[in-house]
C-alpha cells in the first residue's frame, strides 16, 4: 500500500532530513587519509545521538543481507558502489566515498548520500560526482503532480547514461516516511510516461548509481553487503528524499 503524507507529517520527515544532512557534514569533515570507515561511524553515530534521534540502518536485515546491519552509514569505496561496511579499512589519498545514511525522528524517516573524494581527487572522478548529481537533480525535477514514476527513471538514465556511464535498476529508491523502505519502487531507468500516476504527499527516496566503466553488472562481495561494479571501475551513489506537493518536488534532506 502507498501512503499519501500530510504537511505536517512532510514537516515531521523534514527534521529527519535534517538528521541526515548533518550526519554528511560531519562525516566528510571528519573524512582524511588515515581515517577508518569504522571511525567515520563512529562520527554519524555520535550525530544521532546528540540530535535525540534513531538509526534507520542499524540492525536492519533485508533478504539479501548476510546478517542484520551493523552500521549506522554505508560507506561504499571506490569500485563499491552501494551498502558499504563500516570497516577498518583506512582512508587513502584519492579514494572515492559515498555515505549513506538513514535516520528517524518521532517515527518519521528520511534518507540521502553523498560522494566525495578524499585528499588528492582525480578528474573523471569528480566528473563522475557531478554526473551523478545532475542525474538525480533531473529525477527530482521530474517529480511533479500528475507526472509518472517512469518520468523519473528517464530523466535519470538520458543524463547517465548519455554521459557514458553504466547504472543498475535492481537496486533503486523507493518510497519512506513511516518505515525507511516502503513502497513504491523508484527506478533508475524507466520509460516516460508509464507507471505510478505522481500525487502530491507522496515521498520517494530517489538515488542513482553510476559506474565508470559503462558497464550495468555488479557483483555482491564475500561480506554479503558491499555491492561492487563487476568490471572494478569506480562508482558512485547520491541520493535525496524528496516530497512531491502541489507546488513541486521538495527536498527534504538538506541542512
């Protein structure tokens, strides 16, 4: 069942949001070379907290999960490219990072990523940022009153893809607010003018992927949460929540 949002219940999920943008913040201020995911974790942990909220990732166990997760961000690196472990891998100079992250206040979710380079950063890679954040920049555009689903999933691959760059559609947004994952399912690729008809209260977390090589293969790794590009070429993953009202599309996740 898809549940319509009130304003004051968009209002709720918005301070949610907030938790989220100031978890990104601390967390790329606090990202250097010598730094470990695991510490970074420490960093969004300690931001929840002090923010009276709760962490929508922690001990959450889908299907595809070896076990229930053991975070409270993803922290993807370089060829990983979704639901990165906070491990004690250390940060080096030049790597790749999304963070993505997840928190509720009141009951309300809200849910977003970032991607950044650590110390020196390469160009294609910070072209492959900046794709990434045109392409959900064209899919929330797309998420107007009386528009379709699909409209979004084909804003996001005409810029993806034209840019050279392959994409995933099995791991895709979907919808939030009571619970971090409810429906429906958001593509990353899709043909405009099909699917849900797009009502104002609906709020969708929408969030592509990019990989550098082209290629749209990926593979699980042995920790059964990392999710990596098959041919090893760099990837990366940004993402908002984002409310459609009669006004337009409205992000919820900035500061």
């Amino acid at each position: 069942m898809i549940e319509l949002k009130s304003v004051g219940e968009i209002d709720a999920m918005r301070e949610a949001g907030r938790v989220v943008a100031a978890v990104h913040g601390s967390v790329r201020e606090r990202a250097a070379v010598g730094v470990s995911l695991k510490q970074l974790d420490e960093v969004a942990r300690t931001v929840i907290e002090e923010a009276r909220a709760g962490a929508s990732f922690l001990g959450y166990h889908p299907s595809f999960g070896a076990m229930p997760y053991p975070g409270v961000i993803c922290t993807s690196v370089n060829g990983v490219m979704l639901h990165g472990l906070p491990s004690p891998y250390r940060l080096r100079d030049g790597d790749l990072v999304s963070i993505d992250c997840a928190a509720y206040v009141d009951g309300w979710h809200a849910d977003g990523t970032v991607s950044f380079v650590v110390g020196q950063p390469r160009e294609e890679d910070l072209k492959l940022i900046k794709v990434a954040e045109e392409t959900l920049a064209a899919g929330i555009e797309a998420a107007v009153p009386g528009g379709r689903m699909g409209d979004i999933g084909h804003a996001m691959s005409t810029v993806g893809r034209g840019a050279g760059y392959g994409m995933q559609n099995d791991f895709g947004g979907h919808g939030i607010g009571r619970a971090m994952h409810e429906s429906p399912f958001v593509p990353n690729e899709a043909t405009r003018g099909r699917g849900l008809r797009l009502r104002p209260g609906l709020v969708i977390a929408i969030e592509p992927s990019l990989m550098a090589g082209g290629g749209d293969e990926y593979v699980m790794d042995s920790d059964g949460w990392s999710v990596r590009s098959a041919d090893g070429s760099r990837s990366v993953h940004v993402e908002h929540t984002v409310a459609i009202t009669e006004d337009g599309p409205v992000i919820l996740t900035l500061p």
